[in-house]
C-alpha cells in the first residue's frame, strides 16, 4: 500500500442554503480544494452522499458533479453509507490512492436537506435504520436514539442534565468557526431549558438539518511532494471500516457501538498508535448519547463513563481528549453525507495549525470517526502531520 497525502481542502458554510442546488453546493467545495491542491485534472472523483434520491430528486451525483466542477471524462460515482457516506467516500478514494489505481483523486461530501419539509426530511433520515423491524413500526431516526439514550441513563445511572456537557462545548468551538451553522455559545441552563424533541432528547441533544458540502483533494507521495504549497504535509496513516447489523435491537449489547470499536482498533493498529498518542478526535456528535458511546467504543472511557469525560472537561480544546474542535454535528451542524468530509478537512485545519482561535495545541496526530445509521456502520481515519 503507498502513502496517501491529503493535499487540497475546501468546504462551504453550513446552513440552510436555498438558493443553491446540489451540484452548486457541491461545486463551491471541490473548486476551492483543487485550487488549494493546485490541481486542475484528478484520476476520479468520489462524492458521499444519502439522500439525494429522496430528497433532490436526483441520483447519478458522481457524474452530476463531475461534469459541473469541469472534470468531464473521469471515474466519477456517489458512495452511500447513510450518514456516514463522507467517511465512506474518504476510504474509497483512499483505497484508490494507496493501491495504485489512481495518483490523484478528489473525495467530496454534499447533502441537500432544507428544501423538503419536516416529515419528508424524517422519512428520508429513517431509511438509515431497518425498514422492516423499525422503520415501518412508525421509529424515527430521533426516537431511536432516545430509546439509546434513556437505556444509558437507566442502566448507568446517568442524569439527563450530564450530557449537556457535550452540547455546550460544540457551541463554545462552533463560535470561533466561521463556517458553522450556530456560532452562538450556550449554557448548560439552555440545554435544561430545551424543547424535548423524543423524550430524553431535546433540541439541544440533536445536530440540526442543513446544507453544505466539503472536499479534500488525495495525492500519492510522488505527486504531493511535487504540489508542496508550504503547508505541513497531512498523511492519512488509517482509514478503516467496521459494520454491526442496522437494528439496535439484533446487536449483542445496544450500549456497545461494536462497528465503532472494531474500526477504531483497526486503525490504531494500522497507525502504530495508541489512544494517548492522539491529539484530537473529530467523533460523530449526532446526538449527544452518540458522543459518549464513540468515547466508550474507542477506549476512551470505560462503559457508562463517557458522558463523565464530558462533564469533568476532558473534552474541551485543552482537554485531555479535544472534541468536536471547530463545533462538531451539533454545533457546525450535519449535512449527513458530507459530515465525514468536513472532519477531515477540520482534522486537515488543526494539524496544519490554521484552525484560529480553536487551535489545539501541538497537534500532530488527528482521529475522525464517522457513523452511518445508529451504529452499523463506521469509518475511522487517523491523520499525522509530518
């Protein structure tokens, strides 16, 4: 396998971005990381994607796009894998790179979400969990995560209130982000005060429905050392998947993200590294109850004692474990299929010093780990400045 090098970044503000279509939305990240690459022609082109059928209207995105950013001719597809199509997207072009199919390719995340109403939009998140066995019982993707959520605070003996923690720290982080989507701090009493969307989570335990689209540009080591721009080089040491089944209901413990925990040991395997050589861990913040089973699945935390981490300030930029740096789903807010993209591109930022006022310090070891459906499945990618 050859070293993969990310060299090209671009992303768009996250919000609800009406007047722009999809291959638009796409567009304004995939220019912008060519130009950051400088680079003009790829060998292909992967986009993560989820809804574009059900919500746009419109399938066949890889050469939809491909042919709007001006790079007619090339291997173009989308790459679905719920809300974790970004990151599965990312380990496709990876997989290109690092087996020497291609030399140089652009990977981009782009969803479409605000232009539906609110139930089309449930429906169409709903199709990330079993249709048959819970989807068709009438269980949206929310009530599914609270259903998680009230087994973890019943079987730890967790308070609703804990978990606020996680909430309030991507807001402090999505305020020094000038892409987000909320750039306004909260306080815990906020999160108290929150309209309960399915009881125990509230507005605040929730990521919100956006638009947005990010990219990186992948290089082999011959070609980025040629397109070296004066930035630290960003190496992608692991990228890794791991599934469990779509229904919460068949896994062997619901408290245990095993998909999560099977990639993330993958990966440090894969690295050479060790939790405590990580600097910053970009995790898949959909929910809040989704924050603490990452930290817990990836070693962080024992069982039932993520939330903790939250609460002690672990989690913070000076924190033991930084989280959600630059304001995580929560905060930045989650175009589903292009969120794994966007940890990349932040992950890109931190290790490359350039993430402002949300800088962590000494950063030179990243992990983003993107999470598809409730759980089945997850991409991790460890990132290493060199």
């Amino acid at each position: 396998m050859r070293p993969v090098y990310i060299v090209g970044i671009g992303q768009t503000p996250v919000g609800e971005q009406w007047e722009r279509s999809l291959r638009h939305i796409a567009h304004d990240a995939v220019i912008p990381a060519l130009r950051d690459a400088g680079v003009e022609r790829v060998d292909a082109l992967y986009v993560g994607n989820m809804l574009s059928g059900e919500l746009v209207g419109q399938e066949h995105v890889g050469a939809l796009v491909a042919d709007f950013v001006g790079l007619r001719g090339i291997e173009a597809y989308k790459i679905e894998a719920a809300c974790g199509s970004g990151g599965a997207a990312l380990r496709t072009g990876y997989m290109a790179v690092a087996g020497g199919l291609h030399d140089v390719v652009v990977v981009a995340g782009v969803e479409k979400m605000t232009d539906t109403i609110g139930k089309d939009t449930t429906a169409g998140l709903a199709m990330a969990a079993d249709q048959e066995f819970e989807a068709a019982e009438g269980v949206s993707f929310v009530a599914l995560n609270a259903l998680l959520m009230r087994r973890y605070m019943y079987e730890f003996d967790v308070p609703h209130a804990a978990f606020g923690h996680f909430a309030v720290n991507a807001h402090h982080n999505a305020a020094g982000n000038p892409n987000a989507m909320f750039k306004s701090p909260i306080s815990l009493e906020t999160y108290r005060k929150a309209t309960m969307i399915a009881d125990p989570i509230n507005l605040m335990d929730s990521s919100p429905i956006c638009d947005g689209a990010a990219a990186v540009v992948l290089a082999s080591e011959p070609v980025a050392r040629a397109l070296r721009n004066g930035r630290r080089p960003v190496r992608i040491a692991a990228s890794s998947v791991g599934t469990d089944s779509l229904a919460v209901h068949d896994r062997r413990d619901p408290m245990k993200l095993e998909a999560a925990w099977i990639s993330s040991h993958k990966a440090y395997q894969q690295a050479g590294v060790t939790i405590d050589d990580i600097d910053l861990f970009e995790l898949h913040d959909a929910f809040t109850i989704m924050a603490a089973l990452s930290l817990e699945a990836c070693g962080y935390a024992e069982r039932g004692r993520g939330v903790w981490l939250a609460e002690e300030g672990e989690i913070t930029i000076e924190g033991r474990v930084p989280v959600a740096t630059m304001g995580g789903l929560k905060a930045r807010g989650h175009p589903v299929g292009a969120t794994g993209v966007y940890q990349v591109v932040e992950a890109t930022l931190q290790l490359q010093g350039l993430a402002g006022r949300n800088q962590v310090r000494d950063a030179n070891i990243a992990m983003t780990q993107n999470i598809g459906g409730s759980g089945a499945t997850v991409a991790t990618h460890i990132l290493v400045g060199e």
